[in-house]
C-alpha cells in the first residue's frame, strides 16, 4: 500500500501571474524612458565622432603645412558642401586652388551630420596660419533630429589654431 505524504505542498517553484505583470510593467516603464536617452546618446557620440574627425584633419593639414614649408587646402569634395567629404591638398606654389595641379594628401569620407557656415574652402600658410578666409571660421555641425546641446562647433582662428565646443541645438 503506499503512503501519502501529509505535509501541504508549497508552490515556491516560480513566479506567480501577478509578480510576472510587474515586472513586466517595471520593464515597459524603463524601457519607455531609457530608448530616447540611448538615442540622444547615439546621436551626441555620433556628431562629436564627427567634428572631431574634422578638427583633426584640419590639425593635420596645419602640421604638414608646417612640415613641408608650403600652403595647404582643405576644400570640400563637392562644391561649398563639406558633409559630403573634403580633402587636404599641397598647394603648387600659386596659393590658388586647382584640384588638378595641387598635389592631394588626403580625402575623407561623408558625414551624416549637416555642415553649416563653412567657407568654400581653407588654406593654410607655411607657418600654419589660416589665410583664407581672412577672418576667423566658425563651423557648425548639426545632427539629423538634434536635441538640448548636440550641436559642434569648429572655430579657426587666423592663428591657424583650431577647437570644439558644444552648442545649443538652436544656435
């Protein structure tokens, strides 16, 4: 014959339906908040990845100014636009821009952020100074959907020297 236990069973196996939909809840309610945060997040990393890869490019164009003894271009690959890609070029001597006399030193891929207030193009003295423009350059970079303070801006002074600082999306 056999014999039954007479101890209750406990049902301390699992989650009960009730524990299973709070955390459920917990989850959505973190999930609802933390996305955005994480796209704002992207989104900053993205845009200063960026501005810092223009920052040092314009750096390098200013050492191998230097190093060679000669002018530099920076110039955009299509005209006026520079999140298509630019470019860093020895100038032949003439200090005028020819995409086919100058010597190329280095291209660079487009960017995803938009460019604004760039001039057509930069050059850079043999001591590394910015001649053209002939006044001091402020570039921004904007992100697609850009929120808070997202926005980069390059400033080059005449001095040749160049940084970033973060501004207001609305700037």
């Amino acid at each position: 014959m056999a014999t039954q236990s007479t101890t209750p069973r406990t049902h301390g196996d699992g989650f009960t339906l009730l524990e299973l939909m709070v955390a459920i809840a917990i989850l959505a309610i973190i999930a609802t908040v933390g996305v955005p945060a994480f796209n704002n997040l992207a989104r900053d990393s993205g845009v200063k990845a960026e501005a810092n890869l223009l920052l040092n490019s314009i750096h390098l164009a200013r050492s191998e100014a230097v190093k060679r003894g000669s002018a530099v271009w920076i110039a955009p690959l299509t005209s006026n636009d520079w999140s298509s890609g630019w470019e860093i070029r020895i100038d032949n001597g003439d200090n005028t821009f020819s995409a086919t006399g100058d010597t190329l030193f280095k291209r660079f891929d487009p960017l995803k952020s938009s460019i604004s207030n760039a001039p057509a193009r930069l050059l850079l003295s043999a001591q590394g100074n910015l001649v053209s423009p002939t006044a001091a350059v402020a570039i921004k970079l904007k992100p697609n959907g850009c929120e808070n303070n997202e926005q980069r801006q390059l400033n080059i002074e005449l001095s040749g020297r160049a940084s970033l600082q973060r501004i207001s999306c609305s700037s």
